[in-house]
C-alpha cells in the first residue's frame, strides 16, 4: 500500500449546491489538520464507474469522513442512501479488510447527534458528531478528529483552524479572478490547488 | 477493473516523502487529474502571492479591495 494511505482522508458527503458550504469547509480543515483530503470528486468526469473509484479511494484512505445529514426524502419521497451506502462499504472494509484496513478510523457527521437513530440505528457506537448544518462547526469536528491521529504534533484549536477558513474563503474571489475563472466555475481540483497552495505562506 | 479502466499508477514513497507536506503528497497521489484544473500550478502560485499582497495592502491602507468577498 502506498504509504500515502496514512494521510488519506476520504470524503463521503453529497456533492450539491446546498452542502457546498459545508464540504468546501471541510475539504478546507482535512488539509489545513496536515492530511490528504480524498474524494470522487477528484477523478472529474472521467468517465470512470463512480462506485469503482469511491471503493478505490476507500482502499488508500485509513480515514473517512462520513456525512450523513442529507439522508432525507427527494421529491420522490425516496431517501438518499449513497452516503450510508459508502459507509457501509468503509465500516466492511474495516471489519474484514486486511490488518491495516481494519485500523481504519471513522467520523460520522450529521445535523443532529442522535438524528441517526431514526434510520440507521445499527451504527450506534461509531465516532458520531453533529455539525448541525454549520460549516464551522464542521470544521471543529474535523479537527479534533483528526487531532487525535497526527502523531507528535498537535493541531490548533478549531476556532483557529475557522479564522484560517475565513481568511482563505475572503481571498478566493480575488485567487479565482487572477486565474481568470468564476468563482462558481471552480473544480475540486481548482479548489484544491488554491487551499494548498494558499497554507504554503508563500509571500 | 474495466478493461477500459486505467489501473493507477502507484509506488511506494520515502520516509522522506512521507514527511512532506501534505501539498506535495497531493499533488503526487493525484497522478489521473482529469477534471477541469488545468491551469498550471505556477500561475495558480502567482495568484496566491499576489492575493496575500494586495490582502496585506488593503489592510495596511483601509482600501478594500474589489473582489474581497464581504464579511
């Protein structure tokens, strides 16, 4: 396994509008925490069976990062189950994965702690935090998560990681601008390159 | 594995590699970009200085700038 693995962080949230806030934030606190932010994302549109790639990220990543607050009807009247889908997938890895799948770590994030209860109540015991639709707050989960595996270093408090964000977050229509791009037209890709180079401090 | 799927390349990294940044280790991970992002990274290193200055700028003078997203 590439030794990439143990920073890997994989992102499994829904991928709209509505929750950009939240995922741009905690794309955002995965790299400013010192780890590798993963998602499907990443691959683009290339064309690739999405399920494939989401189980290979799953492989490389020893983290996951699971939301699962937007597991509610559609128009529909259907949930949307993607999210616990690939949870599931990662908790199996864990269970019967090799040695060093099986130190995977886990954080499951919703709007309310217990919400889960109501439609999966069989995860009781994971690491469940509530961001309670605030990407703040998300951004603090993330960071005392992780804070708890980044070896010998410790990780500022998640109102300093929040300032970073907002600081970032105020310069990302001028970075957009001076790559002649819109704001809204950003990639993840784009977006990744802006964060980390941004935490390099170059001046 | 689809036979149209182009299997990743992978290698294993150096203690020294390891103790990168995470930046560095991105950029290498991610070895198929096929998104959108293909502004080269220089420009992109550009922007970023030049942003972190007319930041700095703008604070010093009290101008704010055009494009900094109001709080």
């Amino acid at each position: 396994m590439d030794a990439s693995y143990n920073k890997n962080v994989f992102i499994n949230c829904p991928f709209n509008e509505g929750y950009d806030p939240i995922f741009y934030a905690i794309v955002f606190a995965v790299a400013d925490c010192g780890f590798t932010p993963r998602c499907a994302l990443e691959m683009g549109d290339s064309g690739h069976n999405r399920f494939d790639n989401i189980k290979r990220l799953i492989e490389e990543s020893k983290f996951g990062v699971h939301d699962i607050s937007r597991t509610e009807l559609d128009n529909n009247d259907l949930p949307r189950f993607n999210m616990p889908l690939e949870l599931g997938v990662f908790i199996g890895a864990r269970k019967f994965g090799s040695s060093l799948h099986k130190k995977k770590k886990i954080l499951i994030l919703d709007t309310h702690k217990y919400r889960y209860q109501k439609f999966m109540s069989d995860i009781a015991g994971q690491d469940i935090r509530s961001h309670a639709n605030q990407a703040s707050q998300a951004i603090t989960c993330i960071r005392d998560f992780l804070n708890d595996f980044a070896g010998q270093k410790t990780i500022p408090g998640g109102k300093n990681v929040n300032n970073r964000y907002e600081q970032f977050q105020q310069a990302l229509p001028g970075l957009c601008h001076k790559v002649k791009m819109q704001v809204e037209e950003k990639t993840y890709n784009d977006y990744c390159r802006f964060v980390f180079e941004w935490m390099k401090g170059a001046d | 594995m689809p036979a149209t799927q182009k299997k990743p390349v992978t290698r294993n990294l150096t203690q020294a590699e390891i103790d990168e940044p995470p930046e560095e280790l991105w950029t290498r991970v991610i070895q198929e970009p096929v998104g959108k992002g293909t502004i080269p990274i220089a420009e992109i290193r550009r922007a970023v200085r030049e942003v972190k200055k007319e930041m700095r700028d703008a604070e010093k003078s009290g101008i704010p700038l055009k494009w900094l997203k109001k709080k």
